[in-house]
C-alpha cells in the first residue's frame, strides 16, 4: 500500500488515497490531503464539513448518507461540491479521515 | 512490447459460431492493457477466483458519478490492468449516432484509456473499459470537446434511456427522444451527483411493446399509450389478412386478447375498447389494419428494477394516462415530490419499488399527494385489494 506523506511522517492510504487507519487523522492531514482534492485552504465551511463527518464516523463508525450531511451542515449539494469539487465521498470523506465509502457502481 | 500471454481456457471460449468477447480483445492483444486483462482473467479462470477488487472511488471534479473505480489484486502480475477504471458516457437518445462521432469516441479512448468498449451497457450508456487514474480528467476534457458528458453512476439518476420512438417506429403515442433528452437535461445536477438512497432509472418506451424494457428494469418507466379507440381499417383487414391469408385472426388475435376486448366473426372485426388495456398484440398482429388511437400520451410506472438485492419487480401505474410532450412540468413535480419522500425515509439501498412496498401504497401516495386509481393495482380485473381508510367512514 502507498504512503501519504504529511512533512516527514508517513501515513498508510489504499489505492484511492483513503487512510487505511483513521484513527491516526489529524488536522494536519486533513490540510494536506485537502490538497490533493482540489482544496487549497480549508475554510470555517470546509471544517463545518469535515467536523460533522468526523464525529459522525466517530460516534457511528460510518459515513452519514448524503442527504443528512446536507441537512445537518446547512448546505445543499451543490454549495458542497464547491467546496469539495471532488464530492463529498471522494472529497469530503477523504479529508475527514474516513475510511472509503462503499456502495453500488 | 512484452510476450502475449497465452489463455488456453480463454481460447475456449472463440470456438464455436456466436460472437465471443476473448475473440475482439485478441484482436488488439497488441495494446498492453488488453493483453495483461486477458492475462488476468485467464489466471481467474484457472483458480476459480476473480481478481477485481471491490469498488474504488475516483471520479472528475464537481462530479459524483460517471467514473466506476476498479483495481486488480495482482498489481505486480498484472501492472497494465491494475487500474483499470469503467467510465459511462452518456449516449445520444435513442443511440443514434453517425460513424464520425464513433470514430472521435475511439481515438480518444485509445489515446486515454484500453480501447475497449461496451456498446452499449445495460442503463444504455457508452461503456468504455479500463483507464488509468491519471487520464480521468484529460479524458473528461477531451469528451466534453465533442458535446459528449458522463453517464449516471452510484446512488443518483443513471443516465435516462429510450427507444427510438418516432423516429424509427409508427406506433411511438409520444416522442420519446425528445422527452429524454428533456429529461435528462432538466435532471443534470441529480445525474452527475448522487445524493438518494440508491440508483433511480428513468426510461422511455413509445408503447407498450416496451422496446427498451422499461417496465422491468427502471424505476419509472413512461410507456406510450392512448385514450380513445383503437382505429380499424375493415377494408385492410380483409385485403391483407382474410384474403392475403397467413393470420388466423380469431386464433392469434381475439383468443390472445388478455381482456378479451374482441371480437371476430369471420368478415368483422369488433373492439370494446372500454375493456381494452393497450396491450399492443393486436395492433403488432394485424398492422396493416390497426393503428393506435388519435388521443395518445403516456402512463407512467413506478417501482420496476432488476433482481440484484431483492427480488425483480414490475412497475405498476402510477399515472394511467398523462399528456406527456405538454405536461413535462407536473412530472418533474411528482418525481421530485417522491424522491424527497423516499431520500427522507429510505433505507440505503433501498429502490423505490421496495420502498412503497415496505411503507404500503396507500401511505405512499398519501405522502406524494396522488389520489389512489383503480388502474394502480398490479393486476387489473383480477385483484379484489380496494382502498379504504378507518377514519373516512361515516
């Protein structure tokens, strides 16, 4: 598996640039890994975000459906595939630290 | 280049007469990908294991959907294929193309990704198999160059389809090209970001001969009907079949009418077109001497989809008779009425046909605001299951 590398420490991710350990997500992280997203600075929206999909996970150890991280942040979809111009599985997930989403192709 | 894998079973699969894909991707086995593919599939087939791994995420910016992740298990065995993502294209309606388009289609998918192609994928979409991460958003750049955009993927509208209605066929009761077009376009933001419990397919079929299956496979299905009678032609009648011969008019006809709207007595033929349920068998039969009525439309079907969790299900009406080409409006207000519904209260991964079956119909249309109508029982004529509520009895 590759490395994510944050300064010089270096961080297991899958093929689709997912941490493999999501208990090791830092802030840090998120900042660099925002990045490689198409994020180049994470803003209070970006966080309100990232936040809520962190302890979401955290408390259920899942990624929210879509339709609730939209009515739970305030945001529509759109406002946050501004945010997130890779979406918010690709994107917003990643930052966050969450594991790789599954579901149906 | 490296050696050609050798794929001893696969071979077995090119004998025999019918079309074989081992036969189409050995004819560019040339082309690495293709080559460490067959490679693969070969070693699966010898160890009776698949090597693709489950799902991926990729995709191109300010999109969810369009791009299918896939990664083989064996990168060090088979490096070429070890990305080897699927992307849907949206196709033109009613696949209508002119070679020139194709031949862009194929000199960028050649230049970007296998080369290989699925013409064309079950929801209707250009398949084009296998690319690199690397080449998702040149690709992408490189399509909408030629006014071609993504298909549907994941939990959002796939990619609206039909069948080529007017344009091809005498018996389409609306235009079903430009009402997916329509459609499709009015649906973009829902196309390329998916944000439902899961998939939703819509499809267009201009009559009940359902060319492109709608009832069967999409979640609402808009099938070409119409309202008044079916138009004989007693004079066609006799000329083609009665003394042209070849029809047994009271055998294949009447006696394979499923209402039993007909009647035959060897000079006249007869319609009760108040029991006619616009099957279409009559009119496929006695073509020249039948036609659909003048007052055409659609009705539209909800809740079909194809055996993958759950059972099959058939769509049943859910609007007996709509003028569809002049009411594209209130459909978008039903559509959109039943996917806040069931975005609220959907199980992930739950289609809408399950849906209304879990929360029953009655609650269902209550929640979308439709009045109930006998025509929306699965089985017409035939189901005594009536409406009532305990708190409307006097």
């Amino acid at each position: 598996m590759p490395d994510f590398m944050v300064g010089d420490k270096a961080y297991e991710v899958d093929e689709d640039g997912f941490l493999q350990q999501p208990d090791l997500w830092n802030k840090e992280v998120a900042e660099a890994m925002a990045k490689t997203e198409g994020v180049e600075e994470l803003t209070e929206d970006h966080w309100k975000v990232v936040n809520f999909l962190r302890d979401y996970y955290v408390e259920y150890q899942v990624a929210p459906m879509i339709r609730k991280l939209c009515k739970s942040t305030g945001f529509k979809l759109n406002k946050i595939y501004e945010l997130f111009p890779s979406g918010p599985a690709k994107g917003a997930c990643k930052i966050a630290g969450l594991p790789k989403p599954t579901g149906c192709v | 280049m490296t050696e050609k894998r050798q794929t001893p079973k696969l071979d077995e699969l090119t004998k025999g007469p019918w079309p074989s894909f081992v036969t189409e991707m050995k004819k560019v086995q040339d082309n690495p990908m293709v080559n460490d593919l067959l490679g693969q599939l070969e070693r699966s087939y010898n160890e009776k294991i698949g090597h693709w791994k489950h799902g991926g995420i990729v995709g191109v910016m300010g999109y969810g959907g369009g791009v299918i992740g896939r990664y083989n298990d064996l990168p060090d065995d088979f490096p070429e294929c070890n990305e080897f993502h699927t992307i849907r294209v949206n196709q033109p309606a009613g696949w209508f193309y002119d070679s020139k388009t194709i031949r862009k289609i194929c000199d960028i998918w050649e230049k970007r990704g296998s080369g290989l192609t699925n013409f064309h994928g079950s929801t209707g979409d250009m398949v084009l198999l296998g690319t690199r991460t690397k080449e998702l958003e040149p690709l992408f750049s490189d399509l909408t160059s030629i006014d071609f955009d993504l298909g549907g993927s994941g939990s959002d509208v796939r990619t609206p389809s039909c069948c080529n209605g007017k344009a091809r066929c005498e018996w389409a009761c609306y235009d079903t090209m430009k009402i997916c077009h329509e459609v499709t376009m009015h649906f973009q933001d829902e196309l390329h970001r998916p944000a439902f419990p899961y998939k939703w397919k819509f499809k267009f079929s201009g009559c009940a001969n359902d060319c492109v299956a709608s009832i069967a496979r999409s979640d609402c299905a808009v099938i070409g009907t119409w309202k008044d009678e079916i138009k004989i032609d007693q004079k066609a009648l006799q000329e083609h079949y009665v003394n042209g011969g070849g029809v047994d008019i009271a055998r294949d006809v009447v006696n394979r009418c499923p209402s039993r709207c007909m009647s035959w007595d060897g000079t006249k033929l007869e319609i009760a077109n108040e029991d006619c349920v616009k099957c279409m068998h009559c009119i496929n039969v006695l073509h020249k001497a039948l036609r659909p009525g003048d007052e055409r439309g659609a009705a539209i079907l909800i809740g079909g989809k194809a055996p993958i969790i759950g059972g099959a299900l058939l769509a049943f009406t859910l609007i007996p008779f709509i003028d569809i080409e002049n009411s594209l409006e209130d459909i978008y207000e039903v559509v959109e009425e039943i996917w806040d519904l069931w975005g609220e209260y959907g199980k992930n991964r739950e289609r809408i046909g399950e849906f209304i079956q879990r929360i029953g119909l009655g609650n269902f249309l209550e929640q979308v605001g439709l009045e109930p109508a006998p025509e929306m029982i699965s089985h017409p004529r035939t189901n005594p299951y009536i409406f009532f509520e305990l708190d409307g009895e006097e």
